[in-house]
C-alpha cells in the first residue's frame, strides 16, 4: 500500500519547484533565540529579551532527529532518563510530570497558539520545577482589542504538510478569546507501507481572558484537545556496514533516511502483560495519544509595585509510545549453518539471507497531571526578588508489552518466522507500575544588584516529595503477566508496594562581577537533589532507594561591546546514582536481550565560549565552542554470566567536542539570509567504547522574506551539505569490547535527517 498524501494539497514535484521559482522566497527556519523571532514562527511567536532566567544564544527549535519538538542541548549527562530531556514549559509550568511515555510534542507545538518563547538556563529549571537541564518556556496567545488572525502553512519535497492557525480577539468589555488548530501531516522521508503518515498530529485549542480592576488583574480559562500518531521511533533506525573506522556505508539499495527497514504489514502480535492474553494490532493503534488539557491562569498587579500570578494545570491522556529496537543482524552463512529454519512469514519458503531481529517495546499509559505555581515578586531597592510555592502531582497507569520478531534485511522487508513462530519472548522486556508521585515545594529567587560593579543572582527551592507505587518485582520470562508462575523457579509475578516520603533541596548562586565597563568575571554554582521516580520502577528491579545529586559549577569571562560579545567559562557537572534501564544483547550472538536496570554516576568537566559578533553592516554572527570530558563513573554490571566496568567511559552519544556557527545577513530589514552549522564530534557508539562513530556536520539554512506586514514566505533547507550517516549508539552491541571483529559488520543504528527543503506561507489578517 502506498503512502496516502493529503489531497487536499498534495504537490506533484514539479509543481513544487514551480511555486520555488515563483516566490523566489524563503522559508522560516526552526529557529529560536535569544535576539530573533524563530524564522519558522515569525507571525507567530515574540521573542522576549534573554533575562537571569533564559539562555541566549540557544537554537533550540532546530532539531536534526526530527521537525516535531525541541532538540536536546548537551551538558555532558546521558538523556535516558525521563527528567533529563529538554523540559518543555507553557504558562510557567511543565507540559508533562513525565516525558515518557507521553512526550510533550504531541500536544505541544511552536505554533501560533503561543505568543512567545524562550530557553531556560539550567538554574532556572532546577528553582522552578527541580528538573537538570535547559527548559523551553512559552506562554499561549491571549486575545487583545484588536481582531488578528494567523494562517500558517508548511509543506517539504517529501509530502509533508503542516497547517497552523490562530483567531482572536475582543468579546465585550474587558473580555477576549483566542481560539487555534494544528494539523501535522507528514508521511516522513520515504513511503511506509504500513500507515499514511510517520507524523499525523491534530491540536485544538481555546482560551477566554478576562481582564478587571482597571486591567491590574486579569484571568484566564484555557482549554486543549490533541490527538497525535507518531511512528518518529519505527522509522528512525536501519541497517548498515559499520567500516570499523567510525564511518559506515550505506547497504545497496537502502540508501539511509530515505529507505523503509520496518516489515511492511504493519501488524504485531503481543501478550498483555496485565491479563495474560494474545491480542493483535497496528502500528498505528499502538502509537496512538489523546489528551485533554486544561489551564487557569490569573494575574494581579498591586499598586504598591507587588506582582501576583497563580496559574494551574490540569491533563489527562491516554499515551501510547513504541520502542522499535534493532537487537542485531545474523549475516546469510550462519544462517545457512543455523539450527533454526526461518521462512517468509505466511509461506513456507525457506529463507536463507540476512537476518534483523528486532525488540518490540509496546508502551500504554492513563496519565492525569495536575501542576500549581504560585508567586509574588516585586522590586525593592536593589533586589529584585521572587517568593513561590508550586505542586506538581502525577498518576499514571502504565504497562509495556514487549515482543521479538525477524525480518529481512532490505528495503520494504517481510516478516520471518523462526521456526514457525512469526513472534516470541512475549513480555520477557515487559514493563509494569501503577502509582502517583508528587513534590510541594516553597522557592525563593532574589537578582541583588550588590554594587554598581557586583550583581548576585541567587535562589533557593525545598520540595516534599511523595511517591507511592505498585510494581513487579520478579524476573521476566517468556509469556509473564502479572499473577503468573515462572516455570523456571516457582515465583509468583505479584504486584508489591512501595512508598516514601523525601525532602529535595536545591539551590542555586550567580556572581557577575564587572572589572571594567566592557568586561568581567562570573561564577555560578546549582545543586540539585533528584528522587527516585515513578519510572524507576517498571522493570523488575527492587526498589531504588538513593537520591540523585546534580551538582554543577561554572567560572568564566565576559566581554561585551556594541559589535562583539564573548563568554568562556570552565564547568564541571556530577550525577549520582543515575538510574536508567539497559536493553542489552548477548554479545555472543545468542540473540538474547536482557532489559537490566543500573544505577551509576556520571561526571563531565568542560570548557564553553560563546561569540556573538556584528564584523560589518547587517551580518552577523554566532559562534559556540565546547569542550568537555563525559564519563562514567561507578557503572558495573552483569549480563550473561559475566561482569561488565565501564568506570570513566565517555558516556554513549556524547562529543568531546561541540561547536555551533550561526551567520546571518540582512538584505533588508525583511529579507535574510542565515544558516546554522554544527558539528559534534566523535561520539561512543556502545558501553564499552570498542565501536564509535566519527564526527559530523549538522546543517540548516534559509531565507526569510517578510513581504509585508501580513504576508510573509520561506525557504528552509535541512542538511544542506547532504549528509548521510549513523549517530548516536548502535543497537545490539551494548557489551562489544572487542572492536577487531567488527570491521565491515552488519548492523543497524539510527541516523540523521536527510536532505530536506521546506516552503512556508504565512498570513496575517
């Protein structure tokens, strides 16, 4: 079956190099910083100057994995955990408890229906919601006096269609609306035969505001519904011969991003892990999210210069996430040797090639988030200082039904079955937990200017943190569900409890100094206490009882004049007991997969500078340059009947070295040309650090033309030095320590975007 465009607007390729050569124009970027509107939002989005709380300079909406949400900003820890990913907040508050399995971006989307956005800096994050990391804040559109209506379209040379709008506007006295939709349709960057679209998202959103007092005090009610299919994590993998080298080479006629290495039905066969029994489904079906949100958001301006704001948030959803992951390939001559027989799936014709065995992870949870933030903020003097509670409350239902299966390895494989049996190890990867978690906490943020030379940022937050869970303890065997025996050993699969009550302190200080008018000295320092989290327990794992410290330090210079800025600083970053779940193979070839959960510590030294220049009129410039040292620490395990270190590894997927060049020239005030480079440099592609993966560019590029004031057009182009090649870890060789036999391997991983052109429209009415 052939992917089904919308046809609505569907565009043949000449006719999209025809509208190329007509508008002659460019099309927004997926950029956001801390000077400039992102390209991609410009009716859209107003970019508030960068303050104590936000990060400049930070291209966060350009993302190489896909064009759905927000890139990840390296600080030298591991993303696998569900709190260390980029935290997305609108209203002050975070989309989502969790990340996983309900990412944000399936209801959360750089759209008209945000009025602006901005990068957090990680000082800020850990105060306002106890998380590591940079946060992306934005704040919904409100309706003002006057009408406004935005219209935005995007369309890319892979069929791509992405329609945005927005409507607001005054009701009656003092009282006004916003109302908007998002449809994302987008088929990815080849033809999946098994469903319409790798992306297929609807939003709809609505707000009232009401404004009283003599507009000092205003309140608002805000209602959103999205129901989202993303396959972003079947389609982002596929084979490839690893050179040995760091480099790889593409497998002949599955050239990478542009070649389906899924089986083409579509369809799987899974237990359920809370009942025991066979059940079927699609792609589709179990990728499927739905989620209800609602917020109040309410606002007081006091006449003594006081400042109120009280907002809370509400969300249900019913999240589905797929992990699709490559567990290795068996080349053709054991194959051929093997005492297993494996046939096309349906027929019993015998097969003899290549063999990708695949670990199929099926995630289904019931969320409800309920989050609070409170605050009073005021300037006194020479303090400008903020007092706040927030309570954040999350109950999720969660079960993953997992599965293994064979296939082919070519593009638009068939299924195999091993045996006769299409499917196998029902659940031995299955996830189980049932409980809620919550944190009360009191912040208190204070911007002292000391001296005319001496500025002290500093902030502290104490949180109580409340978590309760029921969860399966026992060791997984093929076909477990919870209340079943394990024929091996006699253990009953029963739910246990586990409860506990922390406290979480975190805090953080900022010291700018000036020497001179120009230039200075800062030093920073955040310490973070992260708990266990309800996440921590779906495996089989006891329970994990010890905290996390993040303890992150930085001392630099500055420079900054009306043409040219510099920051350097030296930073060291820690965390402890770092908790995450491996699925790891056996590096004997048994095709074995064990899911094993590890707490370790991982500590990063590093040196930053950030550039931003103007050498000549209506250019300029932004230039970031990171090194730094990612290591583990503490990180043994067992797998296999064997024990594995891997004490001060540099950490999976992490560079040494990290750069960012951004230029951009202004024809005229609304004609610019800009793009972005960035290159990472070599990343460990397993545990062991036998196997990595050289560096590499990543590239995007554009113009922008803002015809007129409510017309604007563009032309972003992704990976415009068109290259291809794997990144991050490659799946199936976790404990490979032995590089020498892995020169020209078989083996899968995942890859980054292809070359991609994208057209917008946008229209202000």
């Amino acid at each position: 079956m052939k992917n089904k465009r919308n046809p609505i607007c569907k565009l043949s390729v000449a006719s999209y190099i025809i509208i190329l050569t007509l508008f002659m124009s460019p099309a927004y970027a997926q950029v956001v910083d801390s000077q400039k509107l992102s390209p991609k939002d410009s009716l859209l989005l107003k970019q508030a100057p960068a303050s104590k709380k936000e990060e400049a300079n930070r291209n966060v909406m350009l993302n190489a994995e896909n064009n759905a949400g927000p890139r990840f900003i390296q600080i030298g820890i591991p993303t696998g955990s569900a709190v260390d990913v980029p935290t997305i907040l609108e209203n002050d508050m975070p989309a989502v408890y969790y990340f996983f399995p309900r990412n944000p971006n399936t209801f959360w989307r750089a759209g008209s229906g945000l009025s602006n956005i901005g990068v957090l800096k990680i000082s800020e994050v850990a105060i306002t919601t106890g998380r590591v990391g940079y946060g992306v804040n934005s704040y919904t559109r409100k309706g003002d006096d006057n009408f406004t209506g935005i219209l935005n379209t995007g369309m890319n040379h892979f069929g791509m269609q992405r329609y945005d709008m927005n409507l607001s506007g005054k009701l009656g006295k003092d009282l006004y609306y916003s109302a908007g939709t998002y449809h994302m349709f987008d088929p990815g960057s080849f033809d999946v035969p098994y469903a319409d679209y790798v992306d297929r998202t609807s939003i709809y959103q609505g707000m009232l505001t009401k404004y009283f007092n003599n507009r000092k005090g205003e309140v608002s009610l805000m209602y959103r519904y999205a129901d989202a299919h993303s396959l972003t994590n079947v389609v982002g993998n596929s084979p490839f011969i690893y050179n040995g080298d760091g480099s790889i080479t593409e497998l002949e006629g599955m050239p990478l991003g542009t070649t389906n290495a899924f089986p083409i039905d579509g369809n799987l066969t899974y237990r359920d892990i809370l009942t025991g029994e066979e059940k079927n489904t699609s792609l589709k079906d179990a990728a499927k999210t739905k989620v209800n949100q609602a917020m109040f958001l309410y606002s007081y301006k006091y006449d003594s210069g006081l400042n109120l704001k009280v907002n809370a948030m509400y969300s249900n959803s019913d999240a589905g996430f797929i992990v699709a992951s490559p567990t290795g390939i068996i080349p053709s001559a054991t194959i051929q040797n093997s005492a297993n027989r494996y046939t096309i799936t349906g027929t019993d014709q015998a097969y003899t090639g290549n063999v990708l065995n695949r670990l199929m992870i099926l995630n289904r949870a019931n969320i409800n988030d309920a989050f609070m933030i409170a605050q009073v903020s005021k300037r006194s003097g020479n303090h400008n200082w903020r007092l706040g509670i927030n309570e954040m409350y999350s109950h999720v239902d969660h079960h993953a039904n997992s599965l293994q299966y064979s296939q082919e390895v070519k593009a638009d494989p068939q299924r195999l079955d091993r045996d006769g049996v299409p499917f196998r190890n029902f659940n031995t990867n299955g996830e189980y937990y049932k409980g809620s978690e919550s944190k009360t906490a009191l912040f208190f943020t204070d911007d002292w200017d000391i001296t005319d030379r001496l500025n002290l940022y500093y902030g502290a937050r104490v949180e109580l943190m409340n978590l309760n869970v029921d969860y399966m303890p026992h060791a997984r065997f093929d076909g477990v569900s919870v209340g079943a025996t394990n024929p091996n050993t006699g253990e009953v699969s029963s739910i246990e409890n586990y409860k506990t009550t922390r406290i979480n302190p975190i805090g953080t200080a900022a010291l700018v100094y000036k020497l001179a008018k120009k230039y200075g000295i800062t030093a920073e320092f955040t310490y973070n206490v992260q708990n266990p989290t309800l996440v921590n327990y779906a495996g089989s794992q006891v329970p994990i009882t010890k905290n996390s410290v993040v303890p992150l330090g930085r001392v630099g210079v500055y420079y900054t004049s009306d043409n040219f800025s510099l920051v350097s600083a030296f930073s060291v970053i820690k965390k402890t007991n770092y908790f995450t779940r491996f699925n790891l193979t056996d590096p004997s070839g048994s095709g074995q997969v064990q899911t094993i959960g590890n707490a370790y510590d991982v500590q990063t030294m590093g040196w930053t500078t950030d550039i931003v220049a103007k050498p000549f009129k209506n250019f300029n410039l932004h230039f970031l340059f990171t090194y730094q040292e990612p290591k583990y620490k503490n990180f043994n395990v067992s797998a296999f009947g064997s024990d594995y270190s891997f004490n001060d590894k540099i950490v999976t997927s992490q560079s040494k070295i990290l750069m960012e060049i951004d230029p951009s020239y202004n024809f005229t005030k609304d004609l610019r040309i800009w793009s972005s480079f960035r290159y990472f440099g070599k990343q460990t592609a397993n545990l062991s650090n036998a196997l990595y993966f050289n560096g590499r560019w990543e590239t995007f590029g554009g113009l922008n033309w803002n015809v007129n004031k409510k017309f604007n057009l563009g032309l972003t182009v992704v990976n415009f030095l068109n290259q291809t090649g794997a990144r991050g870890t490659i799946s199936g060789a976790e404990l490979i320590t032995d590089a020498s036999n892995y020169q020209d391997y078989l083996m899968a991983g995942s890859y980054i975007r292809p070359f991609t052109t994208e057209l917008s429209v946008g229209i202000k009415f």
